[in-house]
C-alpha cells in the first residue's frame, strides 16, 4: 500500500530545493546526460510534457535516509512542511540514485554530501494543513512539529491519506501477484473496515489498475471507447465482485475492464447496458427517461474489446442478473 513521507522544506537548503526543482519542476532535457537511456524512456513515458518536479535527499549522518529512501514506492505521498503546518502534496512515480545529477541540480551541503538519493514527483497540489489537523489524523501530540525526512507507517498513513484525501488515482505501487493473491484469500467482506482491511482494500485496487492500465496516464474506456486520463476511470468488475469466487477474483484479466466514470461505470454497474457477443446493447427491462435512452442509442451495437471467449462467462453473468 501508498505510504505517507514526511518532508519539512520551510527554510534552509530544503526551501530553495522546493523553489528550483518542484515549483519550477526540471526539464529531462537538463537531466538526461546524466541518466541511462532506460531511465530516459521511462520518464518520458511518465512525464510527456518532460517537466519533472524533483527531489532528493542525502545519506544522513549515519545514512540513515537510505535505508527510509528505499521504502519509497510509486504512489507514495510527500507532504512538505513549513511555518507552522503542511503547504503542499506530491506523488511518487520514480526513483533512482545518482549523485552526478544532484550536483548538478542542488550541489552540496554544509557537510558536503548531495541529495544523490533522487526521486521524482507528480500531481503536485497545494494545501494549506495546519500541524494541529495533521497531529490530530495521525495520533500525535499537538505540538509535534516535522522536522526530517521520515516514513508514516500503514496505519498512520491510512489515517493521514483517507482524512486529506491524498490518494493517486494515476501512480500505483508494483503488488505482486502472490501478495494480491493473499489478499483475496484472507479478506473478509463482512468485517469493519479497521486498518488491515483498508490496507487490503487498497492493495487490491492498486493491482487491479496497475493491471489495466500500467504506467499510462491515458487508456480507453472498455465500454465507450473513447479515452480519458486514468484517474477518470475505473478497473470494473465485468461480473459483481461480491458475486465473484476467488478463483474469479484471481482472474484479473478477464474479469476486470477499464470504465469511465462520466456513465459507463453506473449504466453497465446498475445494469441499463449488457455486452452479449461482444456487442453492447440497451436493457430493456430498465425504466429510462428519453434523455437516458438517447445517451445508451450512442453505446447501442458498439464492439467491447474487452469481450474474449474467457471473459465471456463474466459477461454472461451481467446479463442473466439483469435481465
């Protein structure tokens, strides 16, 4: 699951790193001599417009942070702090450890060391989180102040993310299978969503969507067809997930497909559409309104690409349950 890091940047060398390289995020052009040309691509893939908002931070006294900058994972949220609370967000997507390219971009510190332990960022957003809100989600005394880079653990990262709803709908950790496949053996539906279950609720959708829709920022809605960036769609399950058995869970790619939130989701969810054969068509047995029936006439007879002899049975499902 997402972890919450911790990041004061409200004076010193950490101010005007935030200032030259997050608020003026890095061209790649600048950055791309000193990276091997896998990293080169990947970045490009991540970033198209090749601006990319970084940072980075040192070994530590005892290198200390290198041990913290290892657990970072696509996905993970930086909270960066200063003057009394927290002013802004940002996402993991990338990480790699170049000393060459933090000279370049920040050069030393009073000790002499750089912030070769690079990572890079995206859905940068401002907030404006006084300490004693941050203090009061995590579990801390009032008067705890930031004050070195640090990793919440899950619990406190589940509080933390859930109360200023930090998420990422677009950048997801890499779940192996065998971890996914854990998930779905031991969670149980009919229990309070306490931090476990959360935890395991979160690790499954990021499966599911790094699954469908990998490092993309853009896919196609399995229904309408038309593209939209990832956080506007959803990984739907073709046949109810609450219906399914875990072996059907474990299915994921037949049982899963991409599906806008602007309608698809709800008409296909609630069951006004059903794919058969492969074609999407109007349930009938559903009451409409005109402005409904002419929105589904635009859906009517288009091809799911998503419709395959194993997904088929899924789909079948959909259709014998609503109709």
């Amino acid at each position: 699951m997402n972890s919450v890091i911790l990041q004061p940047a409200g004076n010193g060398d950490a101010k005007q790193h935030y200032i030259d390289t997050i608020t003026n995020p890095v061209k790649l052009s600048r950055m791309a001599r000193y990276l091997e040309d896998e990293q080169v691509e990947r970045l490009k893939e991540l970033y198209p417009d090749q601006l990319i908002p970084t940072w980075g931070v040192t070994p530590g006294k005892t290198n200390g942070n290198i041990k913290k900058w290892n657990r970072i994972q696509t996905g993970d949220i930086t909270l960066f702090s200063g003057n009394g609370g927290i002013f802004s967000s940002a996402v993991s997507t990338y990480k790699l450890h170049n000393k060459e390219l933090a000279l370049e971009l920040w050069g030393t510190d009073a000790n002499g060391q750089t912030w070769e332990y690079v990572y890079f960022l995206d859905e940068v957003k401002q907030h404006s989180i006084m300490y004693i809100e941050f203090n009061k989600a995590v579990g801390y005394k009032e008067n705890f102040i930031i004050q070195g880079f640090s990793i919440l653990d899950q619990e406190k990262s589940i509080r933390v993310s859930e109360e200023f709803d930090l998420q990422s709908d677009t950048h997801y950790p890499e779940i192996p299978f065998e971890e996914y496949k854990k998930v779905i053996k031991e969670f149980d539906p009919d229990r309070p969503l306490d931090a476990k279950g959360k935890a395991m609720v979160r690790t499954e959708q990021s499966f599911l969507r790094k699954s469908l829709f990998g490092g993309k920022s853009v896919e196609n809605c399995g229904i309408c067809g038309n593209t939209y960036p990832v956080n506007l769609l959803v990984a739907a399950h073709i046949k109810k997930r609450a219906k399914c058995s875990n072996d059907e869970k474990l299915d994921f790619e037949n049982i899963v497909m991409p599906m806008c939130k602007l309608g698809c989701d709800d008409l296909y969810e609630k069951g006004y559409i059903t794919v058969q054969n492969g074609r999407i068509l109007l349930n009938t047995k559903k009451i409409v309104t005109p402005v409904l029936t002419n929105y589904i006439e635009t859906l009517v007879n288009k091809e799911c690409t998503y419709w395959n002899e194993s997904s088929k049975p899924y789909f079948e499902w959909h259709s014998k349950f609503h109709i």
